[in-house]
C-alpha cells in the first residue's frame, strides 16, 4: 500500500487548533472550578490533552498511512537516524521516539510537586547533542538521541503549557474587562 506523504492545509490547521484551543479552554474552565486560574495546574491538564493528541495521532497514522507524527513533531525521518523495527524503519527518527516518549510520561510527572526548572534543565542535553552534531564533525548515536529527547519532552509539555497559562490568564482577564463595560 502506498503511503501518501502530503498532509492538506485543513489537516494541519486541525491540528494546531487542537493543540491551541483545547488546553486553553480547560485551564479556564478548571479556573472557575477551583476559583482561581493560579490553582490549575496548567502543566497537567495541557501535558494530558498534547499526549492524547499524540497518540490518537499515532493510530490515525497507522490506520490512514499518513505522516501525522512528523508534522506534530518537526522530524525529518531520515531513515539512518530511526530505530529498525522488524526490518522496517520507524517513522520518526530516534530523538522523535525519545520526545513522544517524554510527552506520553509528562502527565505521570506533572502531578508530583517539584520546581518546574528541573524540566527546563531537561532540554539542555537535547540543544548541546543537536548543536555539536549540526554544527560540529560530530556524530551522536540512536541511544543519545533517544535519552536526549526523553529528557527534553516534558520540558518542551512546560513551555506549552506556560503560553497555554498565559493565554488563558489574557482571555480571563478580556472577559473581565468586558463585563466591566
């Protein structure tokens, strides 16, 4: 069966919808539950709704044979840098695997009390073995590249979920200013 590589414009935009709006609209609802929108545990809820995304995405990919992971991703699939799996390659590369690895936990990790900077330090290995190999005559290994992503996948959740936190605090905060008009 022929695999077709092109995703249409409507198909991307679904996708960034999905990943824009949902979060966002559970942190503001979960906010008038517990009464304030600094109580919600943003990391949570969007860690929760971007891992549920990325696996429904996986089985769509598997059953419509299309190129969802890479686009939600950035991957380039270069087939030398992704595991073989039964004398077939993977559709993402080794560091791809190891980041959808890390979202798929961050929402076992993301209700544990910890300083958030913890998972931010998460992405330095990925940004110094990516670098060294751009930039530098240095070649990393499958077993790198999936560690590097693995740590570098929930802080990457982080980053979202703050610009989810702050677009949900900026939507509140219209909604208030709307009703003192």
């Amino acid at each position: 069966m022929e695999i077709n590589t092109r995703i249409s414009l409507l198909e991307k935009l679904i996708f960034l919808l999905l990943l824009l709006i949902i979060p966002v609209h559970l942190i503001i609802m979960m906010s008038f539950n517990v009464g304030s929108i600094d109580e919600v545990n943003y990391y949570f809820i969007t860690s929760l709704v971007i891992m549920i995304i990325f696996i429904l995405s996986t089985v769509i990919q598997l059953i419509f044979k299309r190129p969802y992971l890479p686009l939600l991703l950035g991957c380039h699939q270069k087939w030398c840098r992704s595991f073989k799996s039964i004398h077939k390659y993977l559709g993402i590369c080794a560091r791809c695997s190891g980041i959808l690895l890390g979202i798929i936990i961050t929402p076992l990790i993301s209700i544990l009390p910890f300083n958030k900077l913890y998972v931010l330090i998460g992405l330095v290995p990925l940004i110094i073995d990516g670098s060294l190999q751009k930039y530098k005559n240095y070649e990393s290994n499958h077993t790198k590249r999936l560690i590097t992503g693995l740590l570098s996948g929930p802080g990457m959740v982080l980053l979202i979920a703050y610009f989810h936190f702050c677009m949900a605090k900026l939507m509140l905060y219209l909604l208030n200013l709307m009703e003192l008009i």
